[in-house]
C-alpha cells in the first residue's frame, strides 16, 4: 500500500484515531469554508459491527489494488454524506446517542443521525431517533397534552417559541426518513397554520439557516394531507361546540334547579363559539372547556361529572382517529411500522 498523504488538522474531523485503521472524507457543501473536504480517522471493525452497508465499503476499499486512496497509511472511503451529520453519526455509534430537545440545533442535529441512520440500515439507532422525536410530536393522547403543557410553559430560546422547529420541517424529515409514525401529529400541528403562512415560509423558525435543515416546501401530497387535516380540524371544533355543548340536555340524574343546567350548556356553547380562531386546536379547547364549566356554580355536580367524561372519552376518540383522516393505518400498525425491532 502506498503511504498517501497525511491529511492536515485543518481538515480532520472529530472524531479522529489515530489508531483509526480507515478514513473517511466528507466533501463540505459550504462555499465560504477554506477546508473542501472534512477527514475521519474511525476503525472499520466498529463501524461495520453496526452496519452491514459500512462493511460492504470497507471491503470494496480494500480490495482495491495498490494505488487507490489513501491517507494517513489507511485507506480512504470517499462519503457523500454532510460532515456535520456524518460527524454526529459516528459519535452516536461509538459513545451512544444522547438526544436532547433545548433548542432547534438540537433537531438538526436529530435530523441528521436519523437521516443516515436510515440510510445506512442501523436500525437500532433509527429507532431511537424515531422515539425521541415522538417525546415532541406525539402518538399518544398523553404526549400530545404534555406537549402543550410544556408549550406554555417553556420560555424562548433564541427567539423561537418551544417546540422551537416548524411542523412542516418535522413533517419534511418523517417523509424524507420514510417514518410514517409521527406524520399525523405534524400534519396537525401543522395544519394550526394557515396556508399563505406556510407558503410565504417566513415564519422564523423556516429560516434558521443550517445544513441539515429539511426542505421548507410543502409537497403536493401533503397540501393534499395538510386540506384534509385543516378541515377535520375545524369540523372538530363547530361539532363539539354545536352538539357536545349548546345542544347538550341535562342527565336524569341533574340536581341543579329546573333548567339551570341546560341554559349552562347553551352559554358555554356560545362562549366557544365566539371565542374560537381559525388556530385552535380543539383537543387542548375541549380541556378549557371542562374547566370553564367546572368553575359555573349553576352546573350540579352530576353534570359537570357526566360533561367531563364524556369529553375525556371524545378527545380519546378524535386522537385514535387522527392517522386515518390522511389514509394511514392506526397508530398501533404505525408503532409496528416503524418501531419493532
């Protein structure tokens, strides 16, 4: 083998062996960048343990007779992969992925493990990339509401409002990364957008710049999930304003005095019905509601029992029906889908 240049500390990328027995060089896609490629010195035993992919490569460079690529004394695996994302996916394989949410750089830097995650067929690490995503942009009812809860609570960073990232870049990544499983709680949140916002992609949080953020565009399938998804959404709204509250008659079990109850419910329905805007979201509105009637002293305690429960038991309703609004299986097939290892 021919020794080969030594490749700069300029150019070497973290991490960096020096026992490294195989580099790889990513080419940088940034203009302005003095460095045109980024180098790292990994061992090939390790990478290829988690990857059948990676082991292919490494046995094709070194099969290749003398005169191919090297550097450092080791031969050299040409990726077509942004440093930043392939820097992060070797870490997570040698020390273990430890994802956070404290701010949109965490995201991207998500972003791109599960991209070569799933380009590289290391399932266990997609999964967890999957997993993690789906603590913010929820498959359950009870993910959905401390996602909300944390929404309100949690202070700027950078500027930008929790959950930091734009919905539409989450929905980009799920299509990009083929994970099906957090595609209906980005449609949703997404669709709390109006499309002339989501066109005009001004919004703050679609104009970070980095290298692994997701396209900004909304694809003609997903305007198509995006209509249905607005539209189930509102429907949601009026019908639970129009039967569960002004509609809604007193149970036989109702203490409240002769009609107390009754006229309750038409003044909440009618509460709701000036109060809504076109970026509610109804499963968080269905818990205001409860609440505003909780606090009304002409509702009996029986009726406000029977209201809340059967809110609770609507809400569970509308939230296990939310992948078929945009044609996907339930939510159980979709953990199967993209979770079962």
């Amino acid at each position: 083998m021919v020794p080969g240049p030594t490749v700069p500390p300029s150019s070497r990328g973290e991490p960096w062996f020096e026992d490294g027995n195989i580099v790889l060089l990513a080419q940088v896609e940034d203009p302005a960048s003095q460095n045109t490629t980024i180098a790292f010195r990994v061992h090939r035993g390790v990478l290829a343990r988690h990857s059948e992919v990676f082991q292919s490569m490494f046995e094709v460079a070194q099969a290749e007779p003398d005169g191919a690529d090297v550097a450092d004394n080791c031969p050299v695996v040409r990726m077509y992969d942004r440093p930043t994302e392939l820097s992060a996916l070797v870490r997570a394989l040698y020390d273990g992925a430890s994802f956070e949410h404290r701010s949109i750089q965490d995201f991207y830097r998500i972003a791109g493990i599960l991209r070569l995650a799933t380009k590289y067929f290391i399932a266990y690490l997609r999964r967890e990339a999957i997993r993690h995503l789906l603590r913010i942009w929820p498959n359950t009812l009870a993910g959905h509401d401390r996602f909300i809860e944390r929404a309100v609570k949690a202070p700027l960073v950078d500027d930008l409002t929790y959950p930091y990232v734009h919905p539409l870049h989450v929905l980009n990544l799920a299509r990009e990364t083929h994970v099906q499983i957090i595609l209906p709680s980005a449609l949703y949140f997404l669709s709390l957008y109006t499309l002339p916002d989501i066109l005009r992609g001004d919004h703050p949080k679609l104009r970070v710049e980095h290298q692994s953020r997701p396209s900004s565009e909304l694809s003609s399938q997903d305007l198509q999930d995006y209509t249905l998804m607005f539209q189930h959404r509102i429907d949601v709204i009026m019908d639970f304003i129009r039967q569960d509250c002004t509609a809604r008659t007193p149970k036989k079990d109702c203490r409240g005095e002769p009609g107390a109850c009754q006229k309750a419910f038409v003044r909440l329905g009618s509460r709701l019905s000036r109060s809504w805007v076109v970026r509610t979201g109804p499963l968080h509105y269905m818990v205001q509601a409860i609440d505003e009637l909780a606090n009304d002293p002409s509702v009996c305690a029986p009726c406000r029992r029977t209201f809340k429960a059967d809110v609770l038991a609507l809400r569970e309703r509308i939230w296990k029906e939310l992948p078929g609004i945009i044609g996907l299986p339930s939510w159980e097939e979709l953990e199967r889908m993209d979770l079962a290892g």
